[in-house]
C-alpha cells in the first residue's frame, strides 16, 4: 500500500512540468532499492508540507497544522577567560554555551541574568559556579557600560552547593544570605545590550577584590539562528532503517 501511494505522488509530481525533467533524470537512474527509499522519502515530505501532521510537540506545527520546516535555537554562550575558577588557580579558555541561565525582575525594580559557568562533563558536579548581573531595565538597544563601584550594576559570583537555589536571595537582595550562601561580590567594568533573553551582549571585565585570582573576562552573548527542523531528516533515517531490516 505504501508503494502504491508513494508511485501516485511521484506520478502527480512528474506530471508537473516543473520538476518532469529534473526527476525523470534522477529517478531513471536509481537501482531498486535506492528508489523505493526514494519513493519512500517524497512520499513523506510531500505529506508533511501539503498535507499537515500530527505531532505531540505543538512548537513543531503552525496554527493551520502544518509542519514547521525550520526551528529557531536560542544559545546563551560565553567567550573569554576565567581565572582560578575551580579554585586551583589555573586560566580557563572558554568558549561555549553556558550550562544553565535564567533571568527576570528583582523585588527593588532591577532585572537579574544568570549564569552557570560549571565546566561541562560526564557526572554532575556537586558545586556550581554561577555569575550574577543585576541592572536597571534598559529600552532595547541602549548600552550600559559602568564599573561595579557606581552600583548601578552589581555583579554576584557563587561558588556554592548545586542544590542551593541562589537565584532566590538575589531576587530579594537578600545580601546576608548571598554571602552566606557563598555568594561574593565582584568588582570592574560591566557594558550591557539587553534587547531580550535571547538577544544581548554582556562585556565583563571583573575580578573578586579579596582575591584577585578569580576573574572573569569575556563577553556573554544570546543569540538567535535558524536551523532545519530536526523531524525533517531523523524520520527519514528511521524508513531507512526500517527498510534495511
């Protein structure tokens, strides 16, 4: 049956002058096996973009029903260098998305960004290591650049149990329990473009002023892209596997 309808939207599609040269050239030139895989992944695409599907991940589908093709992927990186960050006073180079992030308004009217710098690998770590930035809200596209010694911007680093949820005291200024938690404040320049959690720019060149072989230097950026839904080529990879069975 699946053959059957497969060589109907391939016939309805050759019919069509637009792709009759292209795919006869293509197709008279596969073996048997290649064009029932072939015949199996037109098959399937032509159902997804004209026909709609269902799926259990709504963020997949628009409000007609039909396939997203592509996907947007938020990151949240950080480029630039850590000194002495696990405490054994080596430089850190680091260039990638950072572990976890959050962010949102402040119980005194700031907004809060945070970021895990915990290295990544195969356990869980049972310390964390977590950087702070509290600032005023900022019309999108303005740029703040200040030093810490202003107080318009605060800059927080934790190096503290995994399970303490630190995020908390920073939402209520809570500064006894900041520091009781780990929490030490970290002191330099801060330049800051908020347009949105996925768009931004945050420069930091900062360095605990009790320790100055704990710094951070660098720049965490939040960007957009787009990228090919993922549905659209790990179901074909399965009609393959299933055909080669």
């Amino acid at each position: 049956m699946l053959m059957g309808i497969s060589t109907m939207v391939t016939h309805r599609l050759i019919a069509r002058r637009t792709f009759r040269p292209i795919l006869l050239k293509c197709v008279t030139k596969l073996n048997k096996p290649a064009m029932r895989f072939f015949l199996l992944i037109l098959s399937f695409l032509t159902a997804l973009l004209n026909c709609g599907c269902s799926t259990n991940f709504p963020s997949q589908v628009d409000d007609t029903g039909r396939l997203h093709v592509t996907q947007l992927e938020i990151t949240r990186q950080f480029n630039g260098k850590i000194g002495d960050l696990l405490g054994d006073g080596q430089i850190a180079t680091v260039n990638y998305e950072c572990r976890g992030f959050g962010c949102g308004p402040t119980e005194d009217g700031k907004y809060r960004v945070e970021f895990e710098l915990t290295p990544g690998g195969p356990h869980e770590p049972s310390t964390k290591f977590q950087l702070f930035f509290v600032f005023p809200r900022l019309p999108a596209g303005q740029v703040l650049v200040t030093n810490t010694v202003a107080r318009i911007i605060d800059a927080w680093f934790f190096r503290s149990d995994r399970n303490w949820a630190n995020d908390i005291f920073i939402v209520k200024n809570d500064q006894g329990q900041i520091i009781e938690h780990g929490g030490k404040r970290m002191t330099g320049r801060v330049a800051i473009k908020w347009n949105s959690d996925r768009d931004f720019v945050i420069g930091a060149d900062l360095a605990l002023p009790e320790d100055i072989s704990t710094w951070v230097r660098g720049e965490f950026v939040g960007s957009t892209k787009t990228k090919l839904n993922p549905i659209l080529y790990e179901w074909p990879a399965i009609l393959l596997f299933q055909e080669s069975k």
